[in-house]
C-alpha cells in the first residue's frame, strides 16, 4: 500500500513537472514571437513617421513660388513675358 501511494505521489509529481515545462515551453514561444511582432511593427511605425515627414516637406515645397514657377515651367510650357527660350536641335 504504501509502496503504491510512493509510486502515485512520483507519478503525479513527474506528471506535474512536464506540464508546467510544456506550459513553459509553449509560453516562451508565444513570447518569442510577440517581440517578433513588436519589433516589426516598430520598424514599420518609423517607416511611416518618415513618410509623413516626406510628405509634409512635399506639401511645404508644393505652396512655395519656387516650385509653382519650376512646374509652370515644366509641365505647362509657360515663360515670363519677353523671355525667349533656346532649345539646340542640333543633336
């Protein structure tokens, strides 16, 4: 009897002891990842917080004269008044 109580006392405690190295295991595993995670979105949270500055030095630059000029220039094909434009068809 008693020799079987010893034996059941061992078992459970062995019983015990792989759960909670199981448990453990998968836990670390778990955390693991969620510093993966983390770490990634981080990542990408400074990748956006650059982009908005991007966009916010764009969104300056778009309402200076200087670049209102170089666009009407570029794009539309408009001079000043009197200003003769040069274009070498040589090449």
């Amino acid at each position: 009897m008693k020799k079987n109580r010893k034996i059941y006392k061992k078992l459970l405690i062995m019983g015990i002891a792989i759960y909670v190295i199981f448990t453990l295991m998968n836990q670390q595993k778990a955390l693991n990842q969620y510093t993966q995670d983390s770490n990634e979105l981080a990542s990408q949270i400074e990748e956006q917080k650059e982009y908005k500055e991007d966009l916010a030095q764009k969104k300056d630059d778009v309402t200076s004269l200087d670049f209102i000029e170089q666009m009407a220039r570029e794009k539309l094909d408009m001079y000043y008044p009197n200003e003769r434009i040069y274009v070498d068809r040589g090449m």
